[in-house]
C-alpha cells in the first residue's frame, strides 16, 4: 500500500470517527436539556441558551477535525 493511498485511508476513517464523535455529542445535548426543561420549565431559556453554545462548540470541534482529515487526504 503507498503513502498516498494510507493518507487517504486515514484521513477517511478519521472523517467517519469525528462525524460520529460530533453526532454523539449533539445527541446527548439535545437529551440532557430536553430533560432538564422538563423538570424546570421556567429556566428553560436559560437552559436552551447554554444548550445552543454547547452545540456550537462541538460542532465547530468537529468541522475542525473535518477539515484536519481532508489536509491530510490533499497532502
């Protein structure tokens, strides 16, 4: 196998792991807070602002590493 075609091979499966990491990582969000708003409905805009800056973080976390696996799939 050449150094081009290892490249690749990593830089997929290193896409596949952070799409999935970045999946789990909403999903359980989206979880806690539903949770949370149900047992305190009145904080539920506080609750819902932190949620969506959480998001954001993970979700900037994985694009970062997308971005990272597709450098070293072009290198």
């Amino acid at each position: 196998m050449t150094a081009a075609a290892m490249a690749m091979l990593a830089g997929g499966i290193g896409a596949a792991i952070s799409v999935i990491g970045g999946a789990l990582g909403i999903g359980m969000i989206g979880k806690s807070t539903a949770e949370s708003i149900a047992r305190q409905p009145e904080a539920s805009a506080d609750i819902r602002s932190v949620m969506i800056i959480t998001a954001g973080m993970v979700e900037g976390l994985a694009l970062l590493a997308l971005v990272i696996c597709f450098i070293i799939i072009l290198k």
